[in-house]
C-alpha cells in the first residue's frame, strides 16, 4: 500500500518550511502497530505477579515500544519496514570513506529531522520511567536510538545502539546536539530547496542528484573533521565495554522483561574481534525511521544493521536461571526461555500493572 504525499522543504536565512499535506492526520498511535488480541484479563494478572515479585528487574526494549509512538518496526506483517519497503542501506565504511554518501545522507538526515525529533514518548514508555522512579526497575536496555526513553525521563537507561539525538565527529570525537546541527545546516544552506516525490506510509523520500548536489554539509566546529550521528552504522559494532555493562546488569538483576521485542537480530561480535555471521537478517536496531524519516539511503544506514544480539542477554538471564517475560505482538526468538509471553500493545498493557 503506497500513498502519495507532497513533501517540500526549503531554507530561507535559516527558516526552513516543510509541508507535509497533512500526514500527521493518521494519528500516531495505530499506522504502524500490528493487529493485536484483546487483552486477556488472565494474562494481565500474570504480568502482574511477575512484577510484583521482581525485586531487580530489568528491563530490554526494542522497536516495538515506540511504534505506538508513530516510529515503524521491522518485521511487523503489513506495517513493518520490511512489509512495506526493499530499501538498503549505506555501510559503515561508505560513510567513512566517501564525502559523496555523507553528503547524500544528511542532505535526506536534514529533511527528515523536524519530524523525528518531534515523537513524544507513549504510556509505555511512561510507564517505564514511573517504575524507575518507584524502585521496581533496576535497570533499562534499549535497542532504540529515538530518545523516547530520556524524554520520559528514564535515567537508569543504556542506549545499546547509540542515539539519534547526538553527533560525534570522526577525527577528534566532539559530541554536538543534534539540533544544533540542524541549525548549522540552516546557515550552510540559505537558499537550498528540495523537493520530494512520492512520500510512502514508511516514509520513502527522493531527492534529484541536482538537489544532493547543492546541499552543504557542516564539519566539525572543533578540528573541521567529518561528523556521523552517535549510533551504530551497518557493518559497525558495539562497543565490548557497552556489551560488557549490560551483561553485569543482568547478572545483577533478579529478573528480565523483554518489551517490543523479536529478539531476532544478527549477531555480531563486540569490539569486532572476530568475524560477522548472518549477515543477510539485518539488525532490530530501532526505529529510527519515522513515518516521514525513511530517507533513502540515510536513516535506512542506521535501521538496518548489524547490532550486538539482544538475544544473548536474554541467554545470559536464563543461565543464571532468571525468570523471563516477553510483551511483544507476534513471536520472538526467545519465546521457548520465557515463563510467560504476552502478545499485547505495550501501551495498553504497561500502564495498568502496578509496580509497588
């Protein structure tokens, strides 16, 4: 299913203008959710007592928790990525290599951002932060780079696959908010013009090479090097040191809930001391694309991607012989581990357990 959106954007002494003929009106809750049963009273009681019992829980989260939120999963049937859209991605080493990629890929990064940046967390995500602040959650690892978790205000929080919100350059690692680039780009490119065509549910957006072309890229403001958004690219890794922490807190924790979940990510090794495998299943890594954000070649480089397996933490837990619970629409890797699965809207089932 396509539908056909005109979208323009255009910068003028640093204001830009973007018309998105009213894509907004689908509201954010249901375009990219998958169908769901009713909530089973029985099943909700069962979270329940597994929460009430969890004295260290922690928590994983992936692109399921924010597709209530407006930002597409993957494998959802019908309304996942992979439904809707053969888009590739850039790799890693592209993106380092050539000024042309990078070029491509913020000229589309720049567009898409207003919306992006613009999702606001949902009661799931709510609800997280709440029993953080409680004492029930020990600790939250997301597959995500939406920010929705910090904007709930969760603090005991890893970022598995980095954050959208944030650049880094490449040469001298100076770390720039996001919005602050956006302005940079303002600046860089006063008269700059983009027209896209056939702006698709997943939010496919092309641009002309002649558009590509004109578009100016900032550097670095400290040492003028090559900058990249703060997440994991296609054919890059996770730090050992990041996959290292989580492992501790989930030996630490009494207890794991996988939330939003397939838990069907490639492998890939952490630190990048031994080889890739199953390279062809690209990674969960969140939803950074937005219903307007799939540009192409540039927020596709960050969907699809090789992320460090969430499964082995789920590994980890059972080996340690921690009790599991999955909440996530449609199978999961790791139903077979789990003492208790749920197939249910993580916002509509979150907010109704009591964490005390």
């Amino acid at each position: 299913m396509r539908m056909s959106f005109g979208l323009t954007f255009r910068t003028a002494k640093g204001h830009w203008l973007v018309n998105l003929s009213r894509q907004c009106s689908h509201g954010s809750t249901g375009l990219f959710v998958p169908p769901s049963p009713p909530l089973d009273p029985e099943k909700v009681k069962e979270l329940q007592r597994f929460i009430t019992l969890s004295k260290r829980l922690l928590v994983m989260t992936g692109a399921g928790i924010s597709t209530e939120s407006g930002i597409p999963d993957y494998r959802s049937e019908k309304v996942g990525l992979y439904a809707r859209t053969d888009r590739r991605p850039i790799q890693h080493g592209d993106f380092i290599r050539s000024a042309p990629i990078r070029q491509r890929y913020w000229a589309r990064n720049f567009v898409g951002w207003p919306q992006f940046s613009s999702h606001q967390p949902n009661p799931a995500h709510l609800a997280l932060s709440n029993w953080e602040r409680l004492g029930k959650l020990y600790w939250l690892v997301t597959q995500n780079v939406d920010a929705l978790h910090t904007k709930a205000g969760s603090q005991r929080l890893t970022e598995l696959h980095g954050c959208m919100h944030r650049v880094l350059c490449l040469h001298c690692g100076e770390q720039t908010p996001r919005g602050v680039l956006q302005e940079r780009f303002e600046v860089l490119n006063p008269t700059w013009s983009a027209e896209a065509h056939g702006l698709a549910p997943d939010g496919d957006v092309f641009l002309t090479e002649e558009e590509v072309q004109n578009f100016q890229v900032p550097s670095c403001a400290r040492c003028g090097g090559p900058l990249k958004p703060d997440v994991v690219f296609f054919g890059d890794t996770v730090s050992a040191d990041k996959v290292d922490f989580v492992h501790r807190r989930v030996k630490e924790a009494d207890s794991l809930l996988v939330v939003g979940s397939s838990l069907q990510v490639s492998d890939l090794v952490a630190g990048g001391n031994c080889p890739f495998w199953g390279i062809g299943s690209p990674g969960e890594a969140p939803l950074l694309v937005s219903l307007f954000m799939h540009l192409e070649s540039s927020y596709l480089a960050l969907l699809l991607v090789q992320v460090y397996s969430g499964y082995k933490f789920i590994l980890t837990a059972w080996e340690k012989k921690l009790p599991i619970a999955i909440l996530n629409i449609g199978p999961t890797r790791s139903d077979g581990l789990a003492c208790l699965k749920l197939d249910s809207r993580c916002g509509e089932l979150l907010p109704l357990i009591d964490p005390h």
